[in-house]
C-alpha cells in the first residue's frame, strides 16, 4: 500500500452526489425505523462507477490496487467504496447493520479501485472500528471513528507497513499494520509471486551496477546510469509494489 494524493473529485460525481445525498437523507429523515430495519433500501445505481471515476481512479493509483500495489493488467477492477455504502457486516462475525454509509456513496474520498478478488474476498461489507459505538450510522452522527482499516488517501501506510525483503511487516506499536496484512491478505500467492519476481529484478540490478563499479567503470557509464535509473524507477510512486522496493533499496549509497 501506498499514500493516493486523489485531488479533487470528477465533477460530475460531484453534482450526483449533491442530488442523490439531497433525496437520501430525505428519505431517510422521513422513515429512519424503516432503513435501519431493511426494509427499505437505497438505489445508488452506477453514478459511482462511470468511466470518468474509474479513468480518474486509475490515473491517481498509477493504475495499481489501492490495497495491493499490484498492477492492473488486463484483469479485472472494482470501484471500492472505503465506507460500505449499502450495509456494514460485522468484522469476522458478518452480522449485517443498515443502511451503511449511503451519505458516502458518491464521495470522492470514499471510492477507490482495486482488485476484485481482495474486494469480494477481503473487504467486502466489512469496516472494522476500535470502538463500535462510535460509528456513524446515518448522515445526522457527527462521531469521530477510529477505523481498524488504512485509508491511503488520507494516511501514509508505510507509518504502519514496511517490507523485509518481499515480506510485509507491521512496524506500529498497536499492530494495526498487521490487521491490515492479514485482513487484505497481502501475503496471498498472488502477490508473493510480483514481490518476489520484482525482488529477484531489483538485487540482480543491484549486483550489475556493484560489480561494474568495482572493475573501476565511472558511475556515469551508460549500462550503470540505466541501470541506476531502472532503480530509481521501481522506487517510484507509478511502479508495482513501489513500496517493498523502497525499503529494499533503503541505505543503498548509489541512489
């Protein structure tokens, strides 16, 4: 994971989200008993979910999984609402509550795009909180939630995830690093196998440009300032799983 800067949002789903909270909480101030109760529910309809949101989506997360840092490359991708907007479920008891945070369906920093396989089976309705009570469960609570989850477009998670090697580890004190490695399962298969491949990439990089420098070729060579470059590259914000590859090359004086 690393930090999303998503700017401000497409201005469409600004206006959508203007209308659409306007007869939400409308609706929801006139039956409140009913909502909570699922017996009605909201239409939110694909606004969310247009190619504008998405082609923006993209280009903010360097088309990478906002959860996994893996790329997306022909496969394909969920608009993940932060906030469950229909329902939240329980964390790991899966007992539903409603109406979830319709007020947030439509909000920029609520959306983001990621895989489907960790979206339908990691974060799907759930949204842990360190403290239940203080959920907001409709637009009229003004609570201050504490989540259990990393939001990357308003925090940093590498103040909570670092990498040893190809391995994610926690580094806070509360282990909420850790929650957030085995709730995403960022040490599923599929994501071991980039790191790793990307790993191998990085150290044989590594060893090139040593070992050229050490038979007395000046660093501005070009095979060495290519290499040094491809480096500099993985380290960056539009590469895959960029994070891991910071830590690895972390102290390495060529960079």
């Amino acid at each position: 994971m690393i930090q999303i800067n998503k700017g401000d949002s497409p201005p469409n789903l600004a206006a959508t989200q203007t209308r659409k909270n306007r007869e939400m909480n409308e609706a929801y101030d006139k039956k409140p008993n009913d909502y909570i109760n699922d017996v009605e529910k909201f239409s939110f309809g694909k606004s969310y979910n247009t190619d504008e949101v998405r082609n923006l989506l993209a280009k903010k997360q360097h088309n990478k999984c906002c959860f996994s840092e893996a790329r997306f490359v022909g496969d394909y991708s969920d608009v993940e609402h932060f906030r469950p907007k229909g329902r939240v479920d329980s964390f790991p008891d899966n007992v539903p509550s409603y109406p979830g945070y319709y007020w947030l369906a439509y909000e920029w920093e609520n959306l983001f795009l990621c895989k489907t396989r960790p979206n339908t089976s990691q974060k799907r309705n759930y949204f842990p909180l360190y403290n239940e009570a203080n959920r907001n469960c409709s637009h009229n609570d003004t609570y201050v939630e504490l989540p259990k989850l990393i939001d990357p477009g308003k925090e940093n998670p590498r103040d909570f995830i670092r990498f040893r090697n190809d391995e994610p580890i926690s580094i806070d004190l509360e282990d909420r690093g850790q929650f957030n490695i085995d709730f995403f399962n960022l040490r599923h298969p599929e994501f071991e196998e980039g790191r790793r491949t990307k790993l191998k990439t990085i150290i044989l990089l590594k060893k090139l440009v040593d070992k050229l420098l050490s038979i007395g070729l000046p660093i501005d060579d070009p095979e060495i300032a290519e290499s040094i470059d491809l480096l500099r590259y993985e380290r960056s914000a539009e590469a895959q799983f960029s994070s891991m590859a910071i830590d690895v090359l972390l102290g390495w004086h060529h960079m």
